[in-house]
C-alpha cells in the first residue's frame, strides 16, 4: 500500500449499470485522510452507486478510483477489504445473532482457528466490541438478537461491527437514517471521537443538513449524476442546496 495524504480519490468517474444510461457522470473527488466528508443529493442522484463505487463493489466504465494510494483494479486486494468499511443501506446483519456477536463478525477476517466458528472470540475483541457499542449507546442490547431491536439500534449495531473491523477508511449510505437528531447527533460524535484517535476517513451519505453542518468538515451534492456543488460543510445551508439543486 502506497503512502499517500489522500484516503481516496475519485478521477472523473462514469458509471452505467445498463449501456450508455449513465448513474455517474465524471465525478471526481479528493478526500485527505482524517477528513468527513459528507454526501448530499436528492433520490436517485447517485449517491449510493458513487459509494459503491468507492467501496470496490462497482467498477467504474471510465476513470479510475484510488484508495490510500492504490488504484482499485479488478482483483481487489486482501488489505482492502480490512482498510475500507462499507455499511450498505441494508446492514447486512445476521438476524438471528445477537448485536454483540454480529459486532464479532467485524474481526472474523483476523481470527485465526476454529474458535470463532464455535462462537468463541478472543477476550480483547469481546472487550472492544462492548466498547463499540456503548460509544454507540447500545451496550445494554448487546445480548439482544437482532431481529428483536428497533432500526436505529441495528444501524448502531452495523456501525460497531464495521469499526471493529478496524477500517483506517468508512464508506456508510445514509447509516444514521433511522435514527431521531439527539441520537444520529450521539452516533456522529463518537465517530468523531474516534476518527480523531484513529485518523479515520469518513464518506457518509446524509440527509439531514444539521448532521452535516455539525459534524462533516466538507459536504459534496450530487445531482443527476454529477457534482453540482462542493464545498465546508459549515456553509452548507437550505438555501445552497436549494440553489444547487434547482
Ligand atoms: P441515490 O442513492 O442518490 O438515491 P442511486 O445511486 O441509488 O441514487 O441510484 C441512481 C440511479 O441509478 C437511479 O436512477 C436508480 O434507479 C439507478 N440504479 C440504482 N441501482 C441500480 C441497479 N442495481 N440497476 C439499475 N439501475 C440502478
């Protein structure tokens, strides 16, 4: 892995999912590691498809993606999948597990042994995982299964298991959309709190612009597939989005 000030960069990127009906239409992007950068855009604007696309699930027609200093390729490295976690909109949990074991299955890919089959996980990533989810203010329904919590409680529970994993980046699509203010404000926080331990990246689909005014450093909109609008997140207002969007 390249040494490089960027987390990632996007370089005039085009993506159709069925011929010539382009989702992407040359967006690019530079993101420095530590940074926040928030997505906006209205539905259907191409916010997911961009994250996907960020995360290695989508390659792009044209242009080229790279993430801490390497261009994605087809074949995508075995760092990559540790390096860069991704929370899709639908989680991605396993119901019937509890939050706390789905939070185990974040360090599955450095277990080594037949323990974590059996359910059994070192002490420490047991430790760390109750950690996630009380910075994450779910700690008393870490034996909950999942099927039984509310949306924003599995959406906390999706978080913690893609910090356990241990990420230096985070891709999430609109991850805090279940949650009221009070409680998406706590979640981004303590993600903050632990970006700026951590160094962590941050590229978070969101909606609410008083999410993205308090905690994102710089806010992008897209719109029918490009960037209409880019810039810090503190001057982002109803009005700008308003204006860019019309
Ligand atoms: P957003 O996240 O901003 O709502 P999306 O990236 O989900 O936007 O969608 C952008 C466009 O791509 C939409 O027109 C949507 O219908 C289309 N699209 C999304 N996913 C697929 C898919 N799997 N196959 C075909 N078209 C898709």
């Amino acid at each position: 892995m390249a040494e490089n000030r960027l987390a990632l960069q996007a370089k005039r990127v085009w993506f159709a999912y069925s011929h010539d009906q382009w989702v992407l239409k040359g967006v690019s992007l530079e993101v420095p590691r530590g940074a926040f950068v928030a997505v906006m855009g209205p539905s259907g604007s191409g916010k997911t498809t961009f994250m996907k696309v960020l995360a290695g699930f989508l390659r792009p027609q044209r242009g080229e993606v790279e993430v801490l200093g390497s261009p994605l390729e087809k074949r995508l490295p075995r760092w990559f999948r540790q390096q860069v976690g991704y929370i899709p909109q639908q989680l991605g949990l396993v119901r019937s597990l509890t939050a706390l074991e789905n939070v185990l299955l974040g360090c599955l890919a450095r277990q080594k042994g037949v323990g974590p089959l059996l359910g059994i996980f070192p002490a420490e990533e047991v430790a760390r995982a109750r950690e996630y989810l009380a910075l994450l203010g779910i700690e008393h329904k870490a034996e909950e299964r999942v099927f039984r919590l509310s949306g924003g409680e599995r959406q906390r529970v999706a978080i913690a298991r893609t910090l356990l994993q241990g990420p230096s980046v985070f891709l999430a699509d609109e991850f805090v959309a279940d949650l009221d203010l009070p409680r998406a404000s706590r979640v981004l926080e303590g993600l903050r709190e632990l970006g700026s331990r951590e160094n962590l990246t941050f590229v978070i689909n969101l909606h609410e612009i008083q999410l993205v005014q308090m905690f994102a450093d710089y806010v992008i909109t897209l719109k029918e597939g490009a960037i209409v609008h880019q810039g810090p997140a503190r001057e982002m207002s109803w009005k700008v989005l308003e204006e860019k969007l019309r």
